[in-house]
C-alpha cells in the first residue's frame, strides 16, 4: 500500500502498470487533495500514464474540490502524462455527471484528450487498461 486514508487507498498495480485509487468513503478538503496528490507522485515514480479509480463506495466531491481537480490536480496530472483512467462507480448518476463534466471541461482546457472510460467491475477496467498504451 503506498498511501491510506480512512476515506482512500493508493496503490500501484504492476500487472495494469497503473495507479489504482480506492474510495471507502467521502473526502473533502485538505486530507483529499493530500491522497490525489500522493496518486500522482506515485504516477510520476512509475513513468505511467493510467489511472485506475474505484468509486464505488465513494461520493460526491464538493464544488471546491471539483475545481481543485478541474484547475490544479488534472492539469498537473497530464503534464505528468496521464492518457487513460478508468472509472469503476455504482450507477449513481450525479457523481457520473459530475465526472463527465470534469473530464470534457479539462479537454477543453488543455486541448489534450484523456480518455476515460466506465466500468461496473474492476476486472473490466484493468482488462481495458492492459489493452491501452
């Protein structure tokens, strides 16, 4: 384990080649930024360029914590760069909104295309994960 929190784990996952984050609950603020951050330094110790984030026992971020992602983590993320995430949630529609409205706006943004795709199981995304870069 490179980095827990009682709300997140980072790990690395050497079969994938990729950052696997997990969520075990809400997160906000400092404590959040800290575990992404830490996501991202183990991105960059690797060389790699995938992301692999479990949201299923997550929630929603708050509007601070979204433009924190949106103007300052994904930006440094694909200078770092980050080309694919994969993305395991429940069917839950809000926090699906909420990260198709963050990922087209940093497109956008940095005129870079990470591509991200939605899984129901995390067999299926590190399966698309191995089949990308």
């Amino acid at each position: 384990m490179y980095f827990q929190a009682p709300f997140i784990t980072i790990d690395w996952d050497d079969q994938t080649e990729c950052v696997v984050s997990t969520m075990k609950g809400f997160a906000e603020g400092k404590a959040y930024r800290k575990a992404l951050d830490k996501g991202l330094e183990l991105l960059e110790r690797h060389g790699s360029n995938k992301w692999l984030g479990d949201m299923r026992n997550g929630a929603v971020m708050n509007q601070d914590d979204l433009a924190w992602v949106q103007n300052d983590w994904r930006p440094r993320a694909t200078k770092a760069g980050l080309c694919w995430t994969a993305l395991v949630m429940k069917d839950q529609a809000l926090a699906r909104m909420q990260i198709d409205r963050l990922t087209k706006t940093i497109e956008r943004v940095e005129g870079r295309n990470i591509e991200t795709a939605y899984f129901d199981d995390v067999d299926e995304a590190k399966a698309w994960l191995r089949s990308v870069g």
